[in-house]
C-alpha cells in the first residue's frame, strides 16, 4: 500500500507558529503558500520562503526610568489652589516623561491637569524623537486663535455683525447655510489614507464657520497702541480635527501593543518614519489649513456683514499641535510657538487671550530653551468647571457675570450664562502676565483691552438631548 505523502494546507495557526504576526497580510501569505505547495515545495521550503517576507519583530521599547528625563518648570506658585495645582501637574509631568519616545519637556505659568496621570497638562510641551502622540494635541487638534484688525469702528456694530454671521454650540450649519469650502483642500483630504473618511469630508462642509462650545470665544477689543478695533476669534478643527484625532489614536495603539505595551494608553504613538506616520503628519498640515480656513472664513463675513472697509492686518496661531524642530517632534498642549519660523506662514507674533474681562496679548516669541522654545496659550485653570460652580455657592451664574464683567457686551449664543467660562474660573491674569516676563517666554508688544465677547453658553451634552429624544 504507498503512502500518502499529500501536505496539510499551511493555515495561519502555522504562520502564528512560525513567528508571524497575525494581521490583513495572512490571506495573502496563505495563498502564496498554497501556490508552492501546488508547484512541489515542502513545509521547510514554504516556511523559509515566507519567512524573509516576515516583518522584523522590534524590540521592545521600556518606559525610561522615574526622572531620567527631566522637563522645565515655568510656573510659580502664590496661593494654596495654585500650589495643588502645580503638584498636580508636575506628578502628570513625571510619569509623562518616561515615555519612551520623549527627549524633553516642559510647563507653561497656565499648566493644569487635562486627564488620568501620565497626560500630557494643558500647558504642556514634549519633545519626542521619531514619534508623533495623538495624544499629546488631544481631540482638539489646532485649537487656535486668529486676529483682524478692523479700523476705527463702532464695537458694538462689529459684535452685533459677528453674533448674525458665526455659529456656536454643537454640530455644524444647516444645508442652505453653510459656508464654501475649498474643492482643491477637499480633493487633498481624499488623497491621504487619514482624512479620506465619509465623515471627515461631510464635517468639513458642515463644521466650516463654525467655533464650537467650551472656551471658544469670539472676542472684539480695541488696540490699547493705536486705538483701532480688532476682533478674535478662537476655536480648533471641530469635527473633522476629532475624528482624525480618534482614527490617529487607534493607529496608535496598534504600535503601542507592539513597540510599548508598557507605555500608558493615552502616549501611544505613531511612529513619524512609517507609512501610517507620514500619512498622519500630512493630514495634520491639512487639518492645520482647514482651520485657518475656518477662522478666515468667519472674519471675512463678519466683516461683509458689518460693511467694514478699513481692514488692516490679520495674525493666526495654533496651540494645540505637533511641530518639526531640528529633527524632533514638539507637541504643544495648550501652548503657542516661540520662534519665527515655526511653520511658512508665522509672522513672528502671536496671540495670548486670558479671559473675557482681560486683554488678549499681542507677543512676539522669546524662543527660550527652558520653554523649548514656546509660550502660554492662555490664562489656565486652578481646579475644575464643577470646582468652581461648586465655590459659587447659591450666586446664581447671572450675578456673577453682572459682578466680574461690569461695563462688557458678553453675549452667550447657543445657550445659557455659562459659569464655568467666567473670569474666576481661571488663573490670575496678572500672574500669568507677570511670569511670561520674569520667565522670559515672550515679549508683549500690545493688548487688546475687552469691549466684548460672544462665548457658546451652557449648552447641554448631545447626549443628554439624545436621551431625551428617546424618552
């Protein structure tokens, strides 16, 4: 009787036993493997041949030691919120560093903590090599603010002009009233493996002229040098920045199993040099464009709408965002570029809002290496939103904004006095004004003292209204 000597088909449990990792290349490996067997080969020879398109398995990366990579303090403390505040961060700052990726960082004077331990504060700034977080410019990529200076104008008429044109609160406008948004910037979003998402393109018409909820503002002032009016507009890429934050994230993770599974959830990273990397860091200059787009979008409306003619010059910059440097990747979080170049449009100045009742600052970077060469974004917070509603006792949101923004238009478009965007919700602007100069961050050449503002409002979760909806 001959023996049978027929091979079993190869099937992935002999490709997981042979070192490889499972994954969407296995049908493929598969099929080829049954083409050699049809053509005579052996196991062994199988098992060789696809063995040199095996992937290299990387080493894994550790955590680096507790403070074998320091980061800078810029910030001081002079109450006791300010001092439990500040322990906050530098714990989140501490475990944060031992990323592996991460060569340096720094704190901004407006650092508060943005999540679980190891997240990267508002704030925030690290240098990574070879290695772009998700994480670290967080959902709100590009969250920026934008500067046109309007002349010699009634304020009240450009924030009565602002407040008929712009949209706040969630979701985006309506069919029939949205913006134009550029094919060519469309057709680029098609092009990269990120962005060439159903969702992204339909948020990026949708979201276009609009700015959101939360802290975003749109802020109108006159110029304490020349006396002219100038509005501000601040808000980030909305939906389609989010969505490509989440899909960024998954990514992300993916690397993390296999490069660092000891590295938090939250510090995943993509690494800059691979496919998925380059892809990611291109749809990151194209997101940038959107939202430059958008804060375009709405000053040059308002300023339509407003018929104002006497227009002079405009300032943008982003704070929630990653830059090349010197072959490193800076991730701010909460905080603005320092240095002239830092991308081909920068000017060399940029803006710092603090809150509704105090001037938005007009510097020019310091470019200090003990702040990695960046500056605040803002004022910041001690402690939480619910924190300080719980402070407010039985004073009703109302009277507190009648009590801290005497003399100012403050306008809430998409809902309720929102408390929590109240001056006292944040750090002394003073204090943050005062440490940019002692510390050396930036130079002020201007403020832009308040008229007014329009802010989102309390508006309710979505999700709340969802399940209403379901009731």
């Amino acid at each position: 009787m001959e023996q049978d000597t027929t091979m079993t088909p190869i099937t992935g449990k002999d490709l997981v036993a042979w070192g490889h990792i499972p994954g969407a290349q296995f049908p493929a490996l598969i099929a080829r493997a049954e083409a050699m067997m049809a053509d005579g080969a052996d196991a062994e020879k199988i098992r060789t041949t696809l063995d040199q398109e095996r992937p290299k398995v990387l080493p894994k990366l550790p955590l680096h030691a507790a403070g074998a990579v320091p980061f800078y303090e810029n910030i001081r403390t002079e109450t006791p919120d300010e001092e439990d505040n500040t322990t906050k961060v530098r714990e989140t700052m501490t475990v944060l560093m031992r990323t592996p990726t991460v060569v340096s960082g720094a704190v901004m004077p407006d650092a508060c903590p943005a999540g679980p331990l190891g997240t990267i504060p508002v704030g925030g700034i690290v240098a990574t090599k070879n290695a772009i977080h998700p994480g670290m410019h967080s959902a709100d990529i590009c969250c920026s603010v934008m500067m046109s200076d309007l002349g010699d104008v009634d304020p009240k008429a450009v924030l009565d002009a602002a407040q008929s044109v712009t949209h706040f609160g969630p979701g985006g406008r309506r069919n029939g009233a949205r913006f134009t948004t550029s094919l060519k910037l469309l057709d680029a979003f098609r092009e990269n493996r990120f962005l060439n998402h159903p969702k992204i393109l339909r948020m990026a018409q949708e979201h276009m002229g609009t700015q959101g909820d939360g802290n975003h503002f749109l802020f109108v002032g006159r110029a304490r040098s020349s006396g002219r009016v100038a509005m501000v507009t601040h808000h980030g890429s909305r939906g389609p920045g989010a969505v490509l934050y989440k899909l960024g994230m998954e990514v992300a993770q993916k690397f993390r199993k296999r490069l660092s599974p000891e590295t938090l959830k939250q510090n995943a990273w993509i690494p800059a040099d691979s496919d998925e990397g380059i892809a990611y860091w291109e749809a990151l200059q194209l997101i940038r464009k959107w939202t430059k787009a958008n804060h375009n979008a709405l000053h040059q409306v308002t300023i339509e709408a407003g018929r104002i003619g006497d227009v002079g010059e405009r300032i943008w910059n982003e704070h929630n965002f990653v830059f090349k440097r010197d072959g490193l990747f800076y991730h701010g979080k909460g905080a603005t570029p320092a240095w002239d170049d830092y991308a081909p449009d920068a000017t060399g100045q940029t803006l710092i809002p603090l809150n509704m009742s105090e001037p938005v600052l007009v510097v020019r970077g310091a470019d200090a290496k003990h702040a990695l060469g960046f500056s605040p974004h803002g004022a910041g917070r001690n402690f939480s939103r619910s924190e300080h509603r719980r402070r407010m006792g039985e004073v009703t949101p109302q009277e507190q904004l009648k009590a801290e923004t005497k003399g100012l238009d403050v306008r809430f478009h998409a809902g309720g006095v929102d408390a929590s965007e109240l001056p006292s919700s944040y750090k002394s602007a003073a204090s943050v004004v005062e440490q940019i100069k002692d510390y050396g961050l930036a130079k002020i050449e201007d403020y832009i003292d308040p008229y007014g503002c329009i802010m989102a409002g309390d508006v309710p979760p979505f999700w709340r209204e969802r399940k209403k909806g379901r009731r």
